[in-house]
DNA sequence: CCCGGTGAATGAAAGGTTTCAATTGAGCTG
DNA sequence: CAGCTCAATTGAAACCTTTCATTCACCGGG
C-alpha cells in the first residue's frame, strides 16, 4: 500500500522487481497471458496488487501510435436527440472496447474547431460528427492527416466521408400525408431558419406531399422561426392566432418537437382546442412529446441506431485496408398520438 | 503534404530536420517561443505547417506524468438536470484549458467502475462524479492512489472527498411551505424508491414544513413509486385519484419534475383541474418545465453553478499542496408558476 | 587582446509501455 | 549422452515529447 503523502507512480518495473521477473514478462501477463507459466502469472498479479499498479494509458498510446478512444462532436448538449444519438455511439464504442470523448460544440464553429483539434492530438480512433458547417474545410483536413470521421445526422454531396443520416424528405412527406388523409387541406409548415439543412429537407417533405394529394403547395402556411426551442414555438402559435380566421390553417406541422410543444402549450392557454381546433405534428419523438398534456404525434428517427450505426462505419473505415465511403440513410418513422386524432 | 497512402505520424524530429534546428528547438518554439529568435521561429512554424505537424498529446502527457484532461461519471446521461450539470464542468475545464472526459453509469455499478478504472488509467487529473452508491470502496481507493476525486450532487458524512451538493432538505421544505401558504391542509408527496437519498431528503424536508405549520405530518399522503419517471408520474396520479374524495389531496409535491410532468397530464386526461383540484409543485425546474400544458411551479438548483463549483474544487484539490476537503452546500429556490397559482 | 556575460541553440536523458529477437532450461529422441 | 525442440523468460529498442545542463557565438569593457 503506498503512503498517502508522495506519488511515485507504481511502473511495471517496479512490479517486476517485487515479483523478481523481468519487465517484459509483466507486460506478458497483461498482454499475451497464455505465453505465462500460471506460477509466473499469480506471482506477478500478486505484485501488481500489493503495490496498486494501475497501466500507464499514455504510455500504452504512445507505443501504440494511436488511442484506444474515439472522439463525438455533438452540436447540441441539451437536446435530447443528441443525448440519445451519444448513447448509441457509447454502446458500440464499449462493444469494441473504445472509451469516448464526448464534446460539446454548442453550434459555435469556434468551439468545434478547438474540440477537433484537441481529438486530433490525442490520436483518438476516429471521430464522429454532427458539424455546424458540413463544408468546414477542417472536416476534409482531419482525414487527410489520418483521422478518419463520420458524419452523423448530415449528408454531403462529395463522396468524402462516410455518414449516416435520416431522410428528413421522407419524414416530411409522412408527417403532411398524415394531415391530408385526416382531411386538411390548410395545413401550416412551422421551422427556421432555414439555413439548418433540416428544417428545408423537412419542408421539401411537406409540399412533395401536397404536390401528391394533387393540393396547391402554394398554399402551405409558413412560419418562419429564428430556432429550433420552445420559445420559438410560443412565438408561432401568436402568430398562428393572430391570422384571420378565413386564412387560419386546421393542422400544423413543426420541424421539430420542441417547436411543437411551445406552439401546444400556447395553444392551451388560449383555448385553442387540440386537436378539434388545430391539429399538431411534431418531430424527432423525444421523450416529452408522449408526455405533453396532449400527447403529440410525431416522426420518430432511430437515434440510438444511428448512433450505433456511426460508430460502426468509423470502426470499419479504421480496419478496413482499402476503405469506400459509405451513406447511410435510415427511415423515419410517423407515431400517432392525440394531437392529430381527434 | 503527405501522401494520403501510409501515414507515418510527423513529430518533432522531422520539423526540426527540415527546418534546419534541433529538436529541443521545435520543442522550444511549442513551449518557450520566448526563449527562440524570430527568424527562428518562422522557420519551424513554416515547417510545421508544411509537414501538417500535430502535437502528440500521449507523449506530452508520458513526459508530464499527468493529463490534461478532467472526467465526469454522471449518473443517468438522458436526463436534463445532469446534462446541465456537465454543462457547467465543461465551462470551468475550458477556462482552464483541460479537456472533459464525459461518461454514463446509467446508475449501474458496473459501468461505473469500469469508466472510473479507464479514467484512472488515463491519468486524468482528477475525477467529478455523481456516484450511484455513496459509499462504494472505490471512491476511497481513487483518491488514495492520487487521483482527487469530488462528488457531486450528494454528499456524505464522512470527511474525505470535496462535495458539492443542494440542500434538499430545504427544498422540499420551500415547496411544502408554499402549499401551506397557499391554505393547503391535505398534501401528498409523491417519489421513490426511498433508497435515493435525495428523495428521502425531500420528503424529509416536507414533513419539517408540516411541523413548522402546525399541521400533524401524519397527515402526508405519500405515493411512493419505482423511479423517477414520467411513467412513474402517470401511474402515481391513477393511484391519488384511485382515493376516497374525503382522503383525497389537494395538493401534490413531486421528488422531481418527471414525476410531476407525468402527474400532470394524468390529472389533464382524467379532467381534474390543475391547480383547481390539484396543486402541483415537482423539483429541479427542467426546461420542460415551464413549458408543460400547466406551466409547473418547481423547486430550482443551481445546475451550472454545481457543475463550476465542483470542477473549481477539484482542479484546487489538484493545484494545493496542503488540502482540506471542502463541502459546498447551495441553497434551492422556488419557482411559481400556474400549477399551484389559480 | 582577453574575459565575462548574454542570448540562442543543442543534445542527451527521462517518462512507462509493448514488441521481438535472442537466450535459457527442461524434457525428449535416437 | 549429444542434439534437438519447445515453452518460458529476458532485455533492449522504440514510440514522441519536454527539460535542462551544456555549448556556441558574439559583443562590450577593461
């Protein structure tokens, strides 16, 4: 047991010393243990206990040329999509037997770009992404040095990366071919700005469904928002109110579930009547949605396998000697609640 | 530019040949620049630029003997209150130019242990965690063996780590003391298992309030459930309304704010009035919160400060040669909203 | 002209691990 | 018992960085 006081840290030498073997024989009982007598073996793990020898993972990187760990960039901390996306990373990363950075960039390009070069010192495996910018010139720079990256949750044109993704266009286009069938036909598309990639595939969605049901797409109701929260919901459902009745829609679809509850909760205080009054569609399936105080239908995306599914390529394209970049594109999924069945 | 087949990793040594210098001066031009002339200086960044040199963190941190990095093991990484919590850990590590390693325990021991024994080989410098079970050997053994170690969000008796903690005690007292305030006579505390302590310390803190009001604490109705769900919530509020109108409530104080959610829309779907039939008070103010059909009066932490703070001790912990374990208590405050104000 | 001083650059050593070619020793065959 | 095999063990080298004592070159003062 060491004294409390000075830290020496405990190497294999020492365990060597106290177990009378050589140094390369520790490292064979933690490495390559059948190549070790079991006499050999015991005397030496009863060393490494005596003296609480704990391996040195840098210096096992540093030999190694590369970490055991791989590296997530994830845009939004607080959202609950990316917690659960981070979930399914963290499963196949401990499958493989990888720890995980987890970082947040918070939609700030500067901060991206430092976690990135932070993962790139580390040697970290491989890092996966949901970047603020799907051009940044670093997520080609970063592969280019050897760090390979995926994209989660973007796609690129260019066939640069792997990455996986969610067709926003389909999960459009069910959300609005939903409403249709229930019989609207004034039907408000709630989303901004439309400078995330999202928010436009989403509303491609809408009006391809219109387009569909043979409805003018002129006709869809936009209301632009400056984010994608709850607060911004509220605001849309002023706005919504503040219509003339003649041109108020029957049914909303939002891009995101946040956006629906705050447009929900407005609604409640104001005694707009979901679904008679207004029907609501919301998106991404978060836990809150089943939990509103009208449950709120919704387009569920596969979070966790999408994750999973990341993690999955990144390892592949780390193993693989001659690598092909790979898409991915995962279904959504529509669920039926309360706000749209009356 | 390398060639984008083999990547033998650039280093030091092939700046400073190309460069012209020795190796201690590329180091020098990292690590002293003052220290370097001009022209000097020019010339390596020059090269390092050329040769896409990237720092190689294990070596720094073999040479060091210690990381730069910090890691937090938080208990359950998909609810909000943690996430913030981390929030604030990672604002007080950038200031300080460290990295944040961030990990899941999902409240099981196992992966608790594993991600503290990866975190100890990593030589991280030091551990924040919200631990599942108190008083698990390991949290001596860690900082015994020289990796500080803070816990946060509980605390315990005994002095040997740092804490940072709310006091839930005076929380549950706050929102008890409003109900009564409010005329309330009949209150139910709704939370569980009683093996968490904050749910014991909350409930605790209702019965102190009962006695300050002269009311007989007998009288609490407690619902006692198996986590602290929104479905737990639901199920809770099947069981109130299940009671006779002559025992029934007119007031609920939840452990925490899923409960209080999942409460909430059970009572709006059985058309019980709230706060009319039912006053409604939950713990923790979570975004969600305020955005509930009911906005819902709750009991507020201080998440990012808890999360500042307690990476603020650990990194004094690591930097003071003589140091005394601190334990910061904060103060929770109330927060009103519709759900108990009709 | 020499000396001391100064600013800049050098090169070896250290840090802990893993790998691998080399060595040892025991057991077996002929 | 010589010669061989095979399993177990050894020890040195390599991974890349930082530090620090040393060296070098140059300048001004005595």
């Amino acid at each position: 047991m060491v004294a409390s006081g000075e830290h020496r840290a405990v190497s294999v030498r020492d365990v060597a010393a106290l177990a009378k073997v050589s140094l390369g024989t520790v490292s064979n009982v933690l490495n390559h243990p059948e190549a070790v007598s079991a006499a050999t073996q015991a005397r030496v793990q009863a060393a490494m206990a005596e003296l609480g020898f704990v391996r040195n993972e840098s210096a096992r990187q540093l030999r190694a040329g590369r970490s055991r760990t791989l590296g997530y960039v994830m845009l939004d901390g607080s959202n609950p999509f990316f917690t659960d996306v981070a979930r399914g990373i963290e499963e196949e990363a401990e499958a493989n037997d990888l720890s995980l950075y987890m970082c947040n960039s918070d939609n700030r390009a500067e901060r991206e770009l430092s976690y990135l070069s932070r993962l790139e010192q580390q040697r970290v495996q491989g890092i996966l992404i949901t970047p603020s910018d799907a051009n940044a010139p670093i997520l080609d720079e970063l592969p280019r040095r050897g760090t390979p990256l995926v994209i989660v949750d973007r796609t690129r044109e260019a066939d640069t990366h792997c990455s996986v993704a969610v067709d926003d266009v389909l999960g459009g286009e069910l959300a609005v071919d939903h409403l249709v069938e229930l019989g609207h036909e004034r039907i408000a598309f709630v989303g901004g700005p439309t400078s995330i990639g999202q928010v436009r595939e989403r509303r491609e969605g809408a009006f391809k469904a219109l387009a569909k049901a043979g409805l003018d797409p002129d006709r869809l109701v936009e209301v632009e928002t400056n984010g994608l929260t709850v607060a911004e919901g509220r605001g849309a459902g002023e706005r919504l109110a503040g219509l003339p009745v003649r041109g108020r829609p029957s049914a909303v679809f939002c891009a995101n579930d946040l956006l629906a509850l705050g447009l929900l909760q407005q609604c409640v205080s104001m005694r707009i009547r979901v679904p008679e009054d207004l029907a609501i569609v919301g998106y991404d399936d978060i836990e809150f949605a089943s939990a509103a105080a009208v449950p709120l239908t919704s387009v569920r995306q596969p979070r966790r396998q999408l994750g999973r599914t990341a993690a999955a390529l990144l390892l592949r394209e780390t193993r693989d000697r001659d690598h092909r970049h790979e898409k991915v594109l995962f279904t959504p999924e529509l669920v039926v609640r309360r706000s749209t069945r009356s």
